[in-house]
C-alpha cells in the first residue's frame, strides 16, 4: 500500500455511507475499508472494549502502510478516539466523525432551536454531540435519542418489518414532541434508513458522511490521476455483509480476517 490509500473502519456496513461519499469525489484514491462485523453493534459494548476494537483496526491499516484513516462511525469517534488520537499520532492521521462534523451540524440554527442526534447508546451517554456542537453554538437544544436497534435492523435488511417501523416511529415521536429543527444521523447505519425517517417527521436531516467527505478531500486531494482500488474486509460473515452493503455499495467481495 501506499500514501495514496484511505482507511476506513466502522463496526459493519454503516461505514459505507462514508465510503460512497468520499469515492464519488475521490474515485483516484486507493480505500481499504474494515467492517467489524463480528463485534457489531459498537453501540451496546464497553468504552473499553469499543477502544480494543478500533486499536486492532488501526493497527491493521499500520500493517498495511496506510497514513489516513477516517472513523466512519459515531461511536468510536465519541468514545474512543481522544485515547487512540494519542496512541497512533507518530504512525496515522485520523479523522474522527463527530468532531470533524460538528461546526457544520450547528449551520442555520437559531438561539434555543432543538437539534436531534439519533445515535447508538454509547455515543448518546457519551455526550460527545452535546460538547462539539455547542462549541460553535451554546445556544442551542441537543436531544439525544438512543436509537438502540436501528444499527440491527439495517445489518438484518429488516426495512418492511413491521417491529422495526415501530421502533422508529416511536424514536422520531421524541423529535417531533421537541420540535426538532434538524435531526443528525448519529450513527453511519442510519442513512439506510432516511426515506423512512422522512416519511415519518420529514424535517432536515444532516448526514455526517457527505461534510468529513469533503474535510477529507480539501485535505488531500492532489493530481493523482490513476482510477483507485477498493478493498473489503470483515471479521466475521463476509457474505451478509455483502448483501447488507447493496443500498450504499457495490461489494464484490469482502475479505475475512482476524485481527
């Protein structure tokens, strides 16, 4: 590998939507992508372990010579990355989600205006959205809604079930009764799920993938001209992911690994 290749990790297919965004701009960069699909969802597990992981992860893309690397999940960047920011500084650059984000979730909001975060557990605990994006606006409201399920039911391609409508109905409810201005995709699985969430409370909807794409492109965009390659890798269940992936990506195969 060479400098040219973009890491990206993310506990299964969410990531993806990452992936698609920055691919669309920079088809010329070689991308590695690793879904952990053996521990997924991140969102119900440990700090500690969420740190595990993702250390693992990273040290692979190092194995690989790979000098960039973008954390296509909320939740490792609300829990685990001010830890691993240290730990890697000398051998990776990474990119975290939420902190990268924030400043341009906050665009348009007035002084008491209510942004939602649909999230997993574990980034909504951590409070991460609240501290980045009242950075740039104090004012505002920041709900936070544990959308616990939502990651299952997109690694399941569970879209029609009639239990999986419910939960999101009842979760944007809580958005609606706050009268939410803006709702975030907390968490990379969630664009999955957009046409259903507008069908129910159809306000804007603000996709960290499509703002770290283009931070990530003014960073390192350069002449390189040659088409980019793209690899898979997953540690568990390479087949599912690959039919979990349609909505986002083409995969054409997904390499298992342990790490």
């Amino acid at each position: 590998m060479i400098n040219n290749s973009i890491g990206l990790l993310d506990s299964g297919v969410g990531g993806l939507s990452v992936l698609s965004e920055l691919y669309k701009i920079m088809p010329n960069k070689n991308y590695v992508f690793f879904g952990d699909t053996k521990n997924v969802p991140y969102g119900t597990k440990t700090s500690e372990e969420i740190f595990n992981y993702t250390k693992d992860i990273l040290n692979f893309f190092v194995s690989k010579n790979i000098k960039t690397a973008v954390f296509a999940c909320n939740t490792t960047s609300a829990v685990a990355y001010d830890k691993l920011k240290e730990y890697f500084e000398d051998k990776i650059k990474i990119y975290p989600l939420i902190q990268s984000v924030a400043k341009y979730a906050t665009e348009g909001l007035k002084n008491n205006d209510t942004i939602a975060i649909l999230a997993t557990k574990a980034t909504i605990n951590s409070k991460k959205y609240d501290e980045e994006l009242k950075k740039y606006n104090p004012n505002i409201n920041v709900l936070g809604i544990d959308c616990t399920g939502f990651v299952e039911i997109v690694e399941n391609r569970l879209y029609d079930n009639k239990e999986s409508i419910e939960l999101i109905k009842e979760k944007l409810e809580i958005a609606k009764k706050n009268n939410a201005k803006k709702i975030v995709l907390g968490c990379t699985h969630y664009p999955y799920l957009i046409d259903i969430f507008k069908n129910i409370y159809n306000v804007e909807y603000f996709n960290p993938a499509n703002t770290i794409a283009q931070i990530v492109k003014q960073d390192l965009n350069d002449n390189f001209n040659q088409k980019g390659t793209l690899e898979f890798y997953v540690s568990k269940n390479p087949n599912d992911f690959i039919l979990s992936a349609k909505t986002f990506f083409d995969v054409k195969e997904a390499k298992l690994i342990e790490i």
